[in-house]
C-alpha cells in the first residue's frame, strides 16, 4: 500500500510542476508582464522556469513508471 501511495505523490507532484511550466509558457506566448514590488520580471526568467519545470516533471512522471 505504501508504494501505490509513494507512486501517486510522484504522479501528482510531476501534474503540479507540468502546469506551472504551461503557466509560464503561456506568459511567454501571450508576454504577459509581471512585477514584484515594482521590479519587472524579465521574459527569460520565464524561459528558464519552463525548462527546469518541466524537466522536474518529466523526471517524476518517469520515477512513477519505475517497477519496483
């Protein structure tokens, strides 16, 4: 039982990070600015947080497929 549970957290915190890089990827697309207290974040952050999100995701979701 506890692996089925260990799966399904791999399986949902890959989901999570996946949607946050369409969320940034969408910035992207439709270059949406952002500001945090009244510094402008630069397009290429976003870049980057696509990248590195959705490796993070691949990675769980492929950790899920793993037999044990």
């Amino acid at each position: 039982m506890a692996m089925n549970s260990q799966i399904t957290g791999l399986k949902v915190a890959g989901a999570l990070f996946g949607l946050l890089g369409l969320v940034q990827l969408t910035r992207l697309v439709l270059r949406f600015d952002v500001a945090i207290a009244g510094y402008h974040v630069p397009f290429w952050a976003s870049g980057l947080a696509v990248v590195v999100l959705g490796g993070l995701s691949v990675w769980l979701f492929r950790l899920a497929q793993i037999p044990r």
